[in-house]
C-alpha cells in the first residue's frame, strides 16, 4: 500500500508547491508521526507512505498551509488542514487529494 497526495489552490488556479505534509499514525497513546515531505513544482507528493510503512488503521495528514499561503504573501483562515482517514485494505493506494484556497478546502478519496 501507498499514500500519495495533491494539493491544488483553487483561489490561484494551480498547484500549490512547497506544502509540508506529514503523516501520523493513530496508537493508543494518541497520533505518531511517521513520515514528512514536501509537495513538488505540481503540487504532488508520490509517495507518502510506502508499502513497509503501512498497516490498517487510522490517519492523520497535517498540511501546513499557513505557511504557504505566506510564502505567497497571503493572508489564510486556516493555518493547517487535518485529514483524518482509514486504511481498511493495506494492499491498494490510497490517495488523499486537498483543493485549496486562503478560507476553504475540501478533500475526498481519489485514485
């Protein structure tokens, strides 16, 4: 299994790069971080999570949009956005896209 993502700016028109995104896993104790990267020049990560790196359960993607929003000199509402998810079946892809803009966002399950 593999986690991807892809971040539009639906205010701009375009990809947004240069977002971080991290990835935890939900334990007993609470979220753990188990992996980070950085959308590219299209507003892509390939590969979240890799095949070892997965199980089924629960998780996090925290994207800091804050800080992209003022690289870009503009002012935002939220400076991060969760997206909580369930992994059922460890063996397909799962990819979480986010369609952006400075006071809204919305998510769902792509392929």
């Amino acid at each position: 299994m593999t986690v991807s993502t892809h971040i539009l700016d639906t205010a701009k028109g375009r990809p947004a790069a240069g977002v971080k995104v991290v990835i935890e896993r939900k334990e007993l104790s609470g979220f753990t971080p188990i992996a980070s990267a950085v959308t590219d020049d299209d507003g892509r990560v390939k590969q979240l999570l890799s095949a070892n790196q997965s199980t089924a359960g629960e998780y996090r993607a925290t994207f800091d949009v804050g800080a992209y929003f003022a690289n870009h000199g503009d002012k935002s509402f939220y400076p991060e956005v969760h997206v909580i998810f369930t992994i059922e079946a460890p063996a397909e892809h799962y990819h979480v896209p986010l369609l952006l803009s400075p006071f809204g966002y919305s998510t769902y399950r792509g392929s």
